[in-house]
C-alpha cells in the first residue's frame, strides 16, 4: 500500500465534456514522488485537455484533482504552486533574454526576492543552460527554448512537473538532450509527460497511460508493456532450415511461416507449447537450432490494437 505522503497527484473519475462530446470520461491517475508516467494516446484522445485540467486551465465538468493533498478546485493557488507546466507550445517572451524571463517567471512564481538569483543560477545549471543567460530567446534554436521552456517549469522546485510534448519538432540530438533532462528531474520531481512518440515512453517513463476516445484502455509499468508486447508465437532460425511442412507435424505446432532473415514464425497451439519438441526434431534431425524465442509485437502494434478498440460509452 502506497503511503499518501508518496502521492503527489491524483485525479478522482476527472471528466470534461464540450456539450454533448465527451473529451475525457472519468479519469483515474494517481503519480507518485519520484515517478515519470507517460501519458499516451493518438490525436484526440484527450490528452491535452487533460493536462489543462491537471494544471487548472481547464474546469473539469466533474470529478477532482488533488496536487499533495491539496484540491485543485478548492484552492487553486495553493496547488498550483506546487505545479510546473510546459504546454505544447512553451509560453516564452522571445524579446527578453534567458536571464531576464527566467527572473519574471521567479516573480510569477513568488520565490522569495533574496533566493531569486540563485534559483535562476541553479536551474539554468540544471537545464544546460549555464552560457545562455545573455542571449535573445528570439535567437536560440528551438531545442535551447525548448529547454529554457521547461526551466520556467522546475524554477520554482514543483513537486509535480506536467510536460506536453517536449521534444515535437526538436533534431535527435536535441531530443536525446531533452530525454536526458526529464529522465533526471524524475529523480527529484513527479513528472507526467504528454507523447505519442512511442520509443519516448520506453526511453523516459516508469509507467505509462494509453488514452483513447477520452478513457484510459492501458495503465501498466513499462515493464508490463514490454510484456503485453509479447505473444505466445514463436520465432525459429536453424542452420539447415527444414520444410514448413515439417515443422507443422511436430506436435504442439499450429502453423509455420516464413519471415525474413531466413526465420520462421511458428504459432503454438493453446494447450500444448512445442519448444521442447521442436528442440528435440532439430537435434535428431541435424537441422542446427540457432534462434528460439518468443515473438514480440512492435510496441506501435500494441498502441494500434488498444486505440482501435472501441470504447464503451
């Protein structure tokens, strides 16, 4: 049992409704100290709307959500301090330089005049962002403010830190930079990150949440995904590869396919699992077993059957 001390967000059946459309319906999240969970989803599942709800941007039609304890609706200001949010589209003053933003976003964050200066220091450090102090945001490359964007996020030291998708239109260096970034402020903050970049979710998250049409259909540790990835199939490779035929009279064999790289696919009846038996045929047969193993679906494999599923209203 998780102590309530560890939970620093939670949202109790959090629904919000555009008339008669239904955008996101009774949602359940908890996230704990330490944790990056990741929220996916593809276009319109509600995602975005979620996260405006989960930062007070958006009024939820019904349902709670409690940063530390604290309603978000009953006392917004005080659970909003404990928030940092990066939309989408980071929330710059491209004309101030780095030092002069991060300083205004200090002040809309109410750190203290005496420990402004070093917060700024220290979280620019945290950033990589140490030589940019004097520059135009207006002339940074769109990974730099991206990273200024989530400095104004963690200035303050939030407990809860809301991330939509911080690496859209970056470079791979720029992205394997900003997944370094989020992957350490996991270690000091809880971090909720918004993607449909799938190998994100693998490289970042300690779990993850699949939204689709506004519901939650997947909630599992990434751990757990890896494992929804795999199915009861089997991929063989031999030295000397026998006929398909062969393969499908050993017992336990349903089928036999061939893949590339001169492998087979073999599906397994449900009662009887034929590893060992096809072990044993390619012994006495001299056919030189070289690969067997459970065949895993592609992680956008699973992302596709869980969003293509049709939720109940």
């Amino acid at each position: 049992m998780t102590e309530s001390a560890d939970i620093t967000l939670s949202t109790h059946r959090l629904t919000r409704r555009y008339g008669n459309a239904l955008a996101v319906a009774d949602l359940d999240l908890e996230l704990k100290r330490g944790e990056v969970l990741g929220l996916l989803g593809p276009n319109g599942a509600g995602k975005t709307t979620t996260m405006q709800m989960l930062t007070g941007n958006l009024a939820p039609s019904s349902g709670s959500v409690s940063i530390c304890g604290i309603d978000l609706l009953e006392k917004p200001r005080l659970a909003k301090a404990k928030i940092g949010y990066l939309p989408e589209t980071p929330p710059l003053y491209r004309e101030l330089t780095v030092d002069e933003f991060l300083t205004f976003c200090g002040r809309l964050h109410r750190v203290p005049r005496g420990e402004l200066s070093q917060a700024v220091k220290q979280t620019k450090a945290r950033c990589g962002l140490d030589d940019m102090g004097r520059r135009l945001i207006a002339h940074l490359s769109k990974g730099y403010q991206q990273r200024v964007g989530i400095a104004q996020a963690i200035l303050h030291q939030p407990d809860v830190v809301i991330l939509d998708e911080p690496t859209v239109g970056l470079d791979p260096n720029q992205i394997r930079e900003i997944r370094a970034l989020i992957r350490e402020l996991g270690g000091s903050h809880s971090v909720i990150l918004s993607t449909h970049i799938l190998p994100e979710v693998e490289a970042i998250c300690d779990r993850v949440q699949i939204m689709h049409r506004g519901k939650i259909v997947f909630a599992d540790s990434i751990d757990g995904l890896r494992r929804s990835r795999q199915t009861e199939n089997l991929v063989v490779g031999f030295m000397r590869p026998p006929t398909l035929e062969a393969l499908k009279a050993i017992t336990g064999v349903k089928d036999a396919q061939a893949m590339e790289n001169n492998l087979i696919r073999v599906l397994c009846h449900q009662d009887v699992h034929p590893a060992e038996a096809i072990t044993r045929s390619a012994a006495e047969n001299n056919w030189g077993l070289t690969q067997l193993s459970p065949e895993h679906t592609s992680l956008e494999d699973v992302f596709a059957q869980l969003t293509r599923q049709e939720v109940a209203a």
